[in-house]
C-alpha cells in the first residue's frame, strides 16, 4: 500500500458488470484486502487498454484509487490469463464453480485472507493443468471450509465427541460432521457417508495438495463426496449453487 488513498494489489477477477454507459464494475479478490469492489473507467469502449486484463478468472496486478463511492482502477497488468480455462467449456464451468463458492463466502470489509488468496490461485492453475477436476475442485473445498470457519469434524463424532470407527458413519449439516452409528439412530436428517469416502476427505482435510492427488478414488466414491459437498454448502449458504447445474447440463 502507498498511502491511504491509492494502493497495489494481486488480484483475481471474480466477475463484472456493465456500469453507466461505458464504465465495468468489478468484483475482485485481492492478497492485501480481501473481496472489493471497483469501477474500470472506460473499459467497455473498443479502444481501452484495460479491458482485457479484466476478465473472469484472470490474475492481475492492479492499481487501486479511492474514489467518492467505489475503488477506482488506474492501472492493471495481467500475470494468468487462465487462456485454457475459457476455450473449454468443462474448465469454464469448473473455474465458475470455484469463483462463485468464494463470492457465497466472501463479503466486503472482512480484511486480508492471504491463504484464501493463494488457494484461489493455486486452484485455477490446477483447472488449467489437469484434464481431470474432480481433485482440484474437492481439495479447493474442504481447504476453504476450513478458512472461512466451516471445517467439517470427521475424527470425532460431532454430536457425543467419540472417537469416529472404521465404519460407515453419517454425516449431519447441521452439527457441521460426522454422527456415529448409535448416535445416528435417533436424529433426523442425517446423510450417509461410506468409510472410504470418509477416508479421502480426511485424506484432503489435513494433506498436501501433492500427497491429495495419490488418491483413486472409485467413481461411486467420487459421486458420493460430490453429493455431500453440495448437500452441505446448500445448508450452510441457505441457498443452492448455480454453477453445479450448469456443469451437470455441459456433462450431459
């Protein structure tokens, strides 16, 4: 940061919106500030320089001016343009999925988070590289759950605290985790988690992303872990995400 008014940021471009008659506003995630929001003057006309560094997905260096009401946007420098991830359509709708779950659990004001900032990053360039989502995408959930103060309990029972069985367990939204057995029998709206499931996403909860992507799991394994992860964003953002059902259509 240079002074109070004007600062330097890495940033990733979450989305935009036209604004007034030739302006962009810009929804970012940044390194030094977290989720804002600014306005690209001008960047919607045929000649302006800035309008290619300002797509979704792509990865900037950016000048940010005070301005009355919003940030301003001086100067911009792309370092990623995530060019593959918008030739095709199963990486675009794989990057949308991850921005959209960091814009559901982002809000302006929350301060710095340099771990959800490198996360981010890191996770595109994974999209970018690997024909196969399925492991950049679970990883880049359970990693977030535990950023934003979600991290499921998969060691212990979260409702009685014992110590969780080699078994098939349940697993409930509510209590953010899994249920034993006994407890499962007497509680409503639980959800089946399968023991092998169960061991990836403890695999994912406390690996590194090298030692994460050893795992095979088995496409039955893949699908559950899919359905839950949905099941337990829907609960905990009360609402449900638009990018899982575009991916389904593009799958179809």
């Amino acid at each position: 940061m240079t002074d109070f008014r004007s600062f330097r940021a890495s940033a990733v471009v979450l989305r935009h919106a036209d604004w007034g008659e030739a302006d962009r506003l810009l929804t970012l995630y940044t390194r030094e500030r977290g989720f804002v929001r600014a306005l690209a003057k001008g960047a919607r006309k045929v000649t302006s320089r800035k309008a290619g560094h300002l797509e979704p997905f792509t990865h900037v260096t950016i000048q940010l001016a005070k301005g009355r009401d919003l940030l301003i946007v001086t100067q911009v420098e792309t370092l990623n343009a995530f060019l593959s991830l918008r030739d095709d359509l199963m990486k675009t709708s794989y990057a949308s999925y991850v921005l959209e779950l960091l814009l559901r659990f982002s809000y302006e004001e929350e301060g710095a988070n340099p771990s959800v900032f490198n996360l981010l990053v890191q996770t595109l360039e994974r999209l970018e590289a690997e024909e196969d989502a399925w492991l950049p995408v679970r990883y880049y959930e359970m990693r977030l759950l535990d950023a934003v103060g979600f991290r499921p309990h998969l060691f212990e029972c979260a409702n009685c605290g014992r110590e969780i069985l080699p078994e098939d367990q349940f697993f409930s939204f509510m209590a953010g985790g899994v249920i034993c057995p006994r407890c499962g029998e007497g509680l409503p709206n639980l959800a089946g988690i399968s023991l092998e499931m169960l061991r990836y996403l403890r695999h994912f909860q406390r690996s590194s992303y090298k030692d994460a992507s050893r795992a095979r799991p088995s496409p039955e394994v893949r699908k559950e872990a899919e359905t839950l992860m949905q099941g337990y964003f829907t609960y905990l953002l009360e609402r449900e995400l638009n990018s899982p059902g575009f991916i389904r259509r593009v799958k179809s």
